[in-house]
C-alpha cells in the first residue's frame, strides 16, 4: 500500500506583469494558504518519504513554506512544470519502492486530472463532493493507493482518502 499527496502550489502573485509565469512567486495569500496546510500536515503527522516539486517559483516556494517537510527528500524538476496527468503517472511510476508515501507538488488541471484518473468518477463521499467544487491553489487531495510497486499504479487503483482546501483548515 502506498499513500500519495496531490498538493497544487499555493496562490501566486500577478504584481509584476513582466514576471514569465514560471518566475511568479506566493502572494500574501498564498502564504497564509501555505501555512495552512503546514499545519494539517503537522496535526496529522502526514511526511512523505519523498517529495517532487515543480521547479517553478511558486511551487518551490510553497514547499518552503511547508516547515513540517523539513529534512525531506524533495526533487526539483522542471518536467513537472504544467505537466499534463499522463506524464505525472509515469514519473510517478518510476519512483523506487522503497518511498511507501510522496507527495507532488504541481500545477493544475495536471493534478486534479491525475486525482480523478487514479481514484475514478464513480466513487462518492465528502472528499469527493469538494474535490468536484474545485482543486483551488493550496489544496490537498490524500490517496491511498492499492500497490506494492509505484509501477503498479494505475486508473481507478486509489482510494481518496482526503481532500482538504486551505480554508477547510482551523
């Protein structure tokens, strides 16, 4: 069994137009969302084994806002970076079977398109109902994943355990 965290970077900043869009930072909301979720993942004790985190502004910095990942094993890649579900679950496939839980750190639809191939359409429940409102910035989707192997993962293999919006958090 596996468990797998779908974290969508925290809210950037549109101050500096001439910023790429790769290069946008947290705003001040994004922040306070960020640590947020800091505090979830605290509370329910919730450490990957290891992270992968887009290497884009935004997303880096929404992991530095995340105290609680300190002393985690986290991989900066650029190929996450508006990656589409496909791609996802094939670097999430290649992870080593060692990691028993990670955590994606990325962009949307890429992310919430993922969370629904890997648990399916069908299934209901609370998590459910608010992951179809929306996967706004800063929000968590926790799956549990039926595998031995990250190479096992595939459509409908995970069960939604959780998913949680900054604003959910008290």
């Amino acid at each position: 069994m596996k468990t797998l965290y779908l974290l969508r970077h925290a809210k950037s900043s549109w101050d500096d137009p001439s910023l790429a869009d790769f290069d946008r930072p947290l705003s001040r909301r994004g922040r306070k969302a960020a640590q947020a979720m800091d505090q979830l993942l605290g509370r329910h004790g919730w450490r990957p084994d290891l992270v992968l985190c887009s290497s884009a502004r935004r997303t880096r910095e929404t992991f530095a806002a995340l105290p609680s990942l300190a002393g985690a094993d986290v991989v900066f890649e650029r190929g996450l970076y508006e990656a589409g579900h496909e791609p996802l679950l094939d670097r999430l496939r290649a992870l080593p079977a060692a990691a028993g839980s990670a955590m994606v750190i990325g962009h949307n639809p890429g992310l919430e398109r993922l969370t629904w191939l890997l648990v399916g359409h069908g299934a209901e429940g609370p998590a459910h109902a608010a992951l179809r409102r929306k996967f706004p910035t800063a929000a968590m989707a926790v799956l549990e994943c039926a595998a031995e192997h990250w190479a096992q993962l595939a459509p409908e293999s995970c069960r939604l355990i959780d998913f949680i919006r900054p604003g959910d958090v008290d």
